[in-house]
C-alpha cells in the first residue's frame, strides 16, 4: 500500500516540535472539525506527516510519522472522535514559513493553503517532498516496523 503524506497543525504554545521530540510520542487529540476527524480516520501506520506550527511561528519545522491508526479520542465523551499516536522522525534544517508555501508555484494547490483552517490535511507526495526539499530535510524511508506503546 502507498504511503500517505499530511500535514498536523499544532499551536506551539500548545504542543511544539520540542514537546514531540522530549515526549517522543503522543496521540494527536482534541480535533473537533469533520473533515479534519475524518483525515485522521484515514491515516495509516507508517504515512508521514508535516508538523507545522499555527499562530505563532507559521512554519513547518519537522517530519512526524503516523505509528498508530485512529481510535477513540480519551479526551472527547463522543466516540466519533478520534486520534492517532505521532512520533517525531527528523527536524527540519531550515523551517518553511507558510510565506514561502503561498508564494512557491510549484504549490499552488496545497491543502494548508487551500483548507488553511482545517488542522490535519492531506499532502501529495510531490507536495510533501517539495516542502521537505524547502526545509533542506530529507524524506526518511518506510518505517521499519515501529510500534504504537499504546
């Protein structure tokens, strides 16, 4: 199966980079939005995920990798919610502010600009790749099996 590219919006304040890197894993929660819900639903252990931080900052600063498929939201009473575990693959070298996203015309359909509102949107492999080549990071390999702890 072909792997899947996103990209997660997180406030920094909030949970940043830095909160992903220290804990080394977390489950994404707390997405109230349908369409973002349902983009979550359809992630698949091993897709890889832009970790772009919103409101403060506005830049994508790492590579995340999806290494649990959704299930319920602990933090929601509605079971229709979901989250999926994340866990941090590599910074970027340079961030990629979002600036430079809506002005680059090799992006001109990209979803965080397109959906800017939604927190979780899907990515084209070219888009994914092109925004990784922006931050000077390069696309890590298939997961080697890694496993969700929870």
């Amino acid at each position: 199966m072909a792997r899947g590219y996103w990209l997660m919006k997180s406030e920094p304040f909030k949970y940043s980079w830095d909160d992903l890197v220290r804990d080394g894993q977390t489950y994404w929660d707390g997405v109230r939005n349908y369409e973002a819900r349902n983009n979550l639903a359809a992630m698949k252990k091993g897709d890889l995920a832009l970790y772009y931080h919103s409101n403060e900052g506005k830049e994508v600063v790492g590579i995340a990798e999806i290494v649990g498929e959704a299930y319920p939201d602990p933090t929601a009473d509605d079971q229709r919610w979901v989250v999926v575990d994340v866990a941090p693959i590599v910074p970027f070298q340079e961030p990629v502010s979002l600036a430079t996203i809506k002005a680059d015309p090799k992006l001109p359909e990209i979803q965080l600009v397109k959906r800017g509102r939604l927190s979780v949107v899907p990515l084209t492999a070219a888009e994914f790749r092109h925004v990784a080549k922006l931050g000077k990071t390069k696309v890590p390999p298939a997961s080697r099996g890694k496993k969700s702890s929870k």
